[in-house]
C-alpha cells in the first residue's frame, strides 16, 4: 500500500509539472465593439470587464456566458479599470476629464456616481483594492504631482489625498493606464506604484526609486507590477516583478521585465525576457508567472528568470482569481481568455 502511495504521488507531481510547462490560452469570446483593459475575477465563477464605448460585462459561470451592459449617461466613455465584490456589487473607473468612478449594486442593471472630477488634466490610470471595504485609485500629475483618492466603504465615498500625500513626478513622467496593473495596495494600507513615460519610478510609502525599465519616451516605461504576499500586506524583502517597453514597438524585447527578491533594492533581468512589450503581469504561485501584452502571452515557472510564448494572442491585461485558481484575460475586439493547464 505504501508503495502504491508513493508511486500514486511521484504520478500527480509528474502530472503537474507536465501540466504547469504546457499552458495554453482559451478564447472564449470576441467580436464585441470595445477595447476591454479592466477586468476583476472575484471566484473561479465570476468575472467582471470593463472598456472603451461605456461597456461592461459579467459572467458567473466562469466565462460561458457573458451579460454585456452600455452605461446609460456614459455611452463614451472608456473606463479602464473595474473592481468585481460579488456576483451583484461592482466599481468602475474611467479615466479622461471629467473623471468618474460608478458603483452597481445589482449585477449591472443601474450605475450610481460615487465620485466626479472635472479637474483641468485629470486622468485616472488604476484602481486597487485590499479587500472589500479599502481601495485607492491613482492618476496622472496634476500641478506635478501624483492624484490619488481612498475609500474605506467598498467605494460608496472617495478621499482625495492631501497635497502632502502626493508625491512629486518629474517632467514626461506618468503612469500608463493600460491595464490598471501599475498600483498595489494592500491591507496595511501601503502600495506600490510603478510609473512610465520618460522615466519610469516605483514609489512606495518608504521611498521612491529608479526602475531600470526602457523609459525616456511617452510610449515606454512600466506598465505593471504585482507582488508575491497573496495579497495581505507589503513588506521589505517580498518578490516583486515588473513589466513594461515600449508599447509603439510592441515586439521589442529589451528592458520590458525586472523581477526582485529584496523590494526592489535590486532588480534582476530575465534570462529569456517575454516576447514583446507587456502591460499586466500576475503571479500565480510564487515561482509560476503570467503575463501579456499585444503580443502575446507568456509563461513562466521559475519565478521570472525564463519566459515561454504560449500564445500569440494579444491581451492588454491578466488576473487570478480573488477566491479561486482561474486565471482570465482580456483585450481588444471584445476579447476574453481563460488560461487552461
């Protein structure tokens, strides 16, 4: 019996890393006249998307079906991140002046604005919560420095930083709203940002640093970042990876990935970096990766030091489920991705 456990458990471990080093990606929907950037899967069922003409769309049944909205008042408007509680309860976030952030409390059915802007320059770029109750949202400078705003009612009020709580950018120096992947934050009520343009800087509560990203021109820099601590809290000393290029040239390979070990006091380029620029970036285990860009999908199973294009279709972001396993994506076109082992 011992020996048939042992030979029942070297077969699951064969069979997982088989599975772990042969990924591919599922298209489970196109077609539908939006370029989607937001996306929020809350459980392995249920997945929230947002994107440009005022679209949004929910699944519960883990991607088979799909309920598309356009929100009434909004029908323009891009909104590029989205924050999925429930089956039922959802926040969005659009991004030019004036900015708007929305809240549904019936699966979609109605839209309620629970904050406006219309601040000369405003742009949002992207929306993280640590759980259901905190989140913040981040945009570009305005006055030359970094706009910010907290909720701690699961969205329902917004405070803006103060101007002592923004930090100073410098000139050509913002963040990149492609897929609302260049902000963390986390249930000590620290973050990390990551911005892009001519330079491109992680900022956190400790201190600001130079990313060693491509930057120097408005289509580079860092587009994503994601942290290894199953989303709890920031501390020196967890991993950290971060993505980027230079989205005008989106086949460059050079400087678009860095991961760390130490918080980012040191930052290690890959051995085989991801084929082309990417904007999102997602950790799956602490030494299995996903991300994507126009390019393509890549894969990684030891913690960032080689990359493998799994696919070729693009995809402007990627998301682990909140509770659960399943891993999704979403892109132009109306596009939606399911990772399979």
């Amino acid at each position: 019996m011992r020996i048939l456990f042992s030979a029942l458990f070297l077969f699951s471990v064969s069979i997982f890393k088989l599975y772990a080093q042969n990924p591919s990606i599922s298209i489970l929907t196109s077609g539908t006249k939006t370029s989607l950037r937001g996306l929020s899967v809350v459980t392995d069922n249920i997945i929230w998307v947002s994107g440009s003409n005022g679209t949004v769309g929910r699944s519960t049944n883990a991607g088979k079906n799909w309920k598309w909205f356009t929100v009434k008042g909004f029908e323009k408007t891009d909104f590029r991140d989205i924050e999925g509680f429930d089956a039922n309860v959802a926040i969005i976030m659009s991004v030019a002046e004036p900015a708007y952030i929305l809240k549904t409390i019936d699966a979609g059915e109605t839209w309620k604005i629970v904050y406006e802007n219309k601040t000369k320059g405003m742009f949002l770029d992207a929306m993280d919560f640590a759980n259901n109750q905190s989140g913040v949202v981040i945009g570009d400078p305005v006055d030359g420095k970094i706009f910010g705003a907290y909720t701690n009612d699961t969205g329902n009020t917004w405070t803006e930083w103060t101007n002592a709580e923004r930090p100073v950018v410098d000139t050509g120096e913002a963040f990149l709203a492609a897929s609302g992947s260049n902000l963390k934050f986390f249930e000590n009520k620290s973050n990390v940002m990551v911005s892009g343009g001519k330079k491109s800087r992680l900022f956190t509560k400790q201190s600001i640093s130079l990313l060693p990203v491509l930057q120097g021109k408005e289509s580079t820099g860092t587009n994503a970042i994601d942290v290894y601590d199953n989303g709890k809290a920031y501390k020196p000393g967890k991993d950290m990876i971060i993505v980027g290029g230079d989205f005008s040239i989106d086949t460059l390979s050079v400087q678009n990935c860095f991961y760390t070990k130490n918080a980012g006091k040191n930052w290690i380029a890959p051995l085989t970096p991801p084929h082309g620029y990417r904007s999102s970036v997602e950790y799956l285990t602490k030494k299995t990766i996903i991300t994507c860009g126009l390019t393509g999908v890549d894969y990684s199973i030891d913690g960032g030091k080689n990359w493998r294009w799994i696919s070729r279709e693009g995809f402007h972001v990627c998301k682990i489920a909140k509770n659960g396993s399943s891993v999704f994506l979403a892109g132009s076109n109306g596009k939606i991705g399911k990772l399979l082992p």
